[in-house]
C-alpha cells in the first residue's frame, strides 16, 4: 500500500529565516506531486505541482520554490520566510489512470513563523 | 474561473440525527468530484470520488450523491466520532493539466 510522510509535523521560524519541508511517498512510482497550502477558513490552495523528476510548475507567485530532486520526494523551499507564509502545508500524491485522478494527502506541516 | 461552494459552514447534529452537507459547484469539463475528511491538525483523509451526474457512493454512515451542479454528502444516524471537517473538491481539465479546486468545508459536530 502506498503511505506519504512529511516532515517536521510542527515548525516555527523567525521571520527572514530559511525554510525546507520534505515530502515522500512509499508504494508507488512516478507519482503526481503537490504541495498545497491551508489557511484558516479558506480552501486548499495550491503552491506547487510535478509531474516528474525535475518538473516543477507554479500556480502561485510568492517567495516559496519546489523541487523534485528524486520520483518520490518532493521539498517546499524559501530563502527567507515571511510572516504571511506561516500556515498548514500539505503534500499529496496521485497516479493518474487515463483522465481519473484521485489525490491522497500526507499528515501535513504546521509552520508558525514569528 | 471554477468555483466549489460547500454549506452549510458549520453544522451540529445530535447523535443519530441524520442530515446532508451541499457542495454546489461550477466547472467546465468535470472530471471528478471529491469528497474528504479532515480531523483538527491532521491531512485530508479521502472519502469518495464520482464521475457522472447520479452516481452514487456508499461508506458507513455516509453516502455521496452528484448532480450536474451540486454533490450531497448525507449522513445516517451519526455518531461523535463522524465529527470533523467535510471536503468537497472538483476536478476540471485546465489545459492537459488536471487541476483540482477545493471547498472551504463543512465542520461537523456530533454531540452525544
């Protein structure tokens, strides 16, 4: 069975600080990659996708970046944090099987930047 | 631009009280709709996808419905352990990417 981790669980950071979440999946290969990001009261927004080893795209401008350095692991960066980034990270994994794709969500990442 | 609309915002129910949680939706070239659950500090938990208007999906307590513009997530005889935060998504191809779009959720209360 497929399982997704992602650490830490809980993170607090000064503001200007750098940032590096980490994302992995276990039981498939050549999975869909995203990062999303949870704010109070709104709805999953998506930061990042990958359809592959290097293959990054962006739905939203912001001072965050994505890579996929390895099929199964997926690292949410910045260089220097703001106040604005703190929020509830989530990672998530699909397999796409002809035009159905269903996404599966790791235990996510508290970040509290202060 | 695709939109998910999900009410009530909040719903508390007692115990074995049934009800239905609405996620109205606007989208073209549906591909699938999803519904998730989401306990306090945790990650989205995936509960059911549908494909076409009147499907149906069963799971314990809960059943999904969709429409042309809206799915129902109703849930039978409820117990305090049903109690936590109701995703609906859409799924709409955007230029060969599948792109998804989430609600704001229902948060449900089941008090014993």
């Amino acid at each position: 069975s497929q399982t997704i981790h992602q650490w830490p669980a809980t993170l607090v950071q000064p503001v200007g600080s750098p940032l590096s979440l980490e994302c992995t999946v276990e039981g498939t290969s050549n999975p869909n990659l995203y990062w999303y990001r949870q704010a109070a009261g709104r709805g999953l927004q998506l930061l990042f996708y990958s359809v592959g080893i290097g293959q990054i795209s962006s739905e939203v401008p912001q001072n965050l970046s994505a890579s996929r350095p390895q099929d199964r692991q997926f690292i949410l960066s910045s260089k220097k944090l703001l106040l604005s980034d703190s929020g509830f990270y989530l990672c998530a994994w699909s397999v796409l099987a002809g035009l159905r794709e269903t996404q599966y969500f790791g235990p996510g990442t508290r970040l509290l930047v202060l | 631009e695709d939109q998910v609309t999900q009410s009530p915002e909040a719903l508390r129910l007692q115990e074995g009280e049934s009800s239905s949680l609405n996620c109205s939706y606007t989208v073209s070239g549906l591909r699938g709709l999803f519904w998730y659950r989401q306990d306090p500090g945790k990650g989205p938990e995936f509960l059911f996808t549908l494909y076409s208007a009147g499907e149906e999906k069963e799971k314990e307590r809960l059943k999904a419905t969709l429409t042309k513009k809206e799915s129902f997530l109703h849930i039978t005889a409820p117990k305090p352990e049903d109690s936590a935060t109701y995703l609906c998504a859409v799924q709409a191809d955007s230029g060969g990417y599948q792109k998804v779009t989430f609600g704001t959720g229902t948060k449900l209360q089941v008090i014993p």
